[in-house]
C-alpha cells in the first residue's frame, strides 16, 4: 500500500473507544495555497492511483494538506455508522459521493455494494449512470418512495442473517442523504433504520448519513447512534458540538468543500476531491 493516512476505529468520542491510528497523524491546519497561485486540483481517481487495496475494504475520505489520500478503513465494527454535518451548501452531499466513487474504484462488485437513499435522487444520476457503477448499485430511492420500507427492511433482515452466521456477501455501503427527511418514513422503518445505525456495522453494512448542521439539536436521537463523526463548515458552535460530539470548537477555520474527523489524537482537516478520473 501507498503513502497514506488513514483513520482507524474510535473517532469521535471524548474518552470513549480507544485511539487507534495506523499512522502518525499530525493535526496542523490544512495547507493554503500561496498567493497568486491557484491550488491543484485533484480527483478520486488521482488520489487513488497509487493505493494497493488490502485485505480489509478502505473508503476515501478526501486529501490531507500534504497531498495524501485520507481513508477510512472499515472492517472493524467498533466504527458504527458514519455521520457527516455541515451547513447547508457545505459538501455533504458531495463528501457522500466520494465516498461512494470511492467504493466502487477499490473494491470488485462481488466484494462492496452501494444503496442510496436521498430526497433528491437528480443529484445522484450522474454517478449512478455510469456502465461501471451500475454494477455496484442496489438502487437510489427517494425518501417518499414507498420501497424504502421495504429496502430497509430488507438489510435488516440481511443484518441479522449474517450476525446469525446463515449468511455472508459483499461489504454494503448504505448512504443517507438529506438524513433529516426520515422523518417521511412510516414508524416502524424509523425503528428499523435506527436498529441498522447500531447494529448495521458488525455485519458488514455500514451505514453513512449527511445532515444539515442547522437540524442538529432538533435530530439529537438519530445522530446519537452514529459512532463516527465527520464536520464541516458549520457556523453555529452548539451545533458542531452536537454533529461532532465532542467540547471542543470542532469546525473552527473549515469552509466548504474542507472536512474534519478526530482520529484519537487530534483533528485531521481534509479536503474533498473532485468525482472521477485523472484530470488531464
């Protein structure tokens, strides 16, 4: 494997899981670019060009300020779903797509999968129209089709098949956008989603979800589950304390298109890449 970063199980919690990283992680703030000079910049595909995938799968996250791809490593339970916060117009959606485009660059169709739900499903058709994707697509629903029930219920009971060792398959990445929106949902699917937040990952389907930073406090239930946190430009102090779960000022200096996640040592700023190939 490449030069990279990566984060490891126990991101977000202040005394919660233990600190694992697989590399050193420096928390310095995200290198500008000079002035007069336009920064490079880069791709999916660019950032993933010089990564051998292992054994277990990874997902990426963006570039670091010092050129390398940031990745999540999944695999180990302990990480739980992943939560993305930002205010409107911030990235999450798009940090959502990275991770997918991601998925589908590293890992063969037999090995991961992507599902999507979002409440606008135009925002996804470019990506999911790709010959090469279709292969990995279970499907983009919107949150008021009335399959979703049924979807849901479905990886539930997948869930509980493979914690019962009746069953194995691919790795599935099962991505929430626009999270806030669940709320269209019937009862018993909110009940069934929630059980996938906490249980989801020791299965093999992780579950990512992107929420608007101003519906933080009014959401605290559903990002509770949510044992990874991911924050972005976020103005509200009391809201990127919620998304980030921690007492620090998480989202200090971050604007849109930068992330940040804590890595069990400090906070690692990233930026995101652009979908695709090498630019040429």
């Amino acid at each position: 494997m490449g030069a990279i970063h990566t984060v490891m199980p126990g991101l977000q919690a202040e005394g919660g899981l233990k600190p694992l990283t697989r590399r050193h992680i420096r928390t310095g703030q995200f290198r500008q670019a000079e002035p007069g000079k336009r920064r490079k910049t880069t791709t999916v595909g660019e950032l993933l060009t010089t990564i051998q995938t292992g054994n277990l799968p990874f997902l990426l996250l963006g570039e670091c300020a010092d050129g390398l791809p940031f990745l999540v490593e999944l695999g180990n339970p302990d990480r739980g779903a992943i939560l993305i916060g930002c205010d409107r117009g911030a990235g999450k959606t798009h940090q959502l797509q990275v991770l997918a485009d991601s998925a589908v660059r590293m890992n063969a169709p037999s090995e991961f999968q992507v599902a999507v739900i979002t409440f606008r499903p135009g925002e996804w058709q470019t990506w999911a129209c790709s010959p090469h994707n279709k292969k990995y697509l279970q499907g983009i629903y919107a949150w008021y089709d009335p399959w979703v029930s049924t979807f849901i219920q479905n990886l539930v009971d997948l869930t509980e098949a493979r914690l019962d060792g009746m069953q194995n398959g691919p790795h599935i990445l099962f991505i929430l956008d626009d999270l806030n929106f669940l709320e269209e949902l019937r009862f018993e699917t909110q009940v069934n989603l929630h059980w996938l937040l906490e249980y989801g990952a020791q299965a093999n389907i992780w579950v990512a979800g992107a929420i608007n930073a101003g519906k933080a406090a009014q959401f605290r239930f559903w990002v509770e589950p949510f044992r990874t946190r991911i924050i972005g430009k976020t103005a509200d102090e009391e809201n990127a304390r919620i998304l980030s779960s921690r007492t620090d000022s998480a989202a200090d200096g971050l604007e849109p298109g930068l992330f940040r996640t804590w890595t069990g040592h400090g906070w690692r700023t990233y930026r995101l890449p652009l979908l695709g190939d090498v630019l040429k």
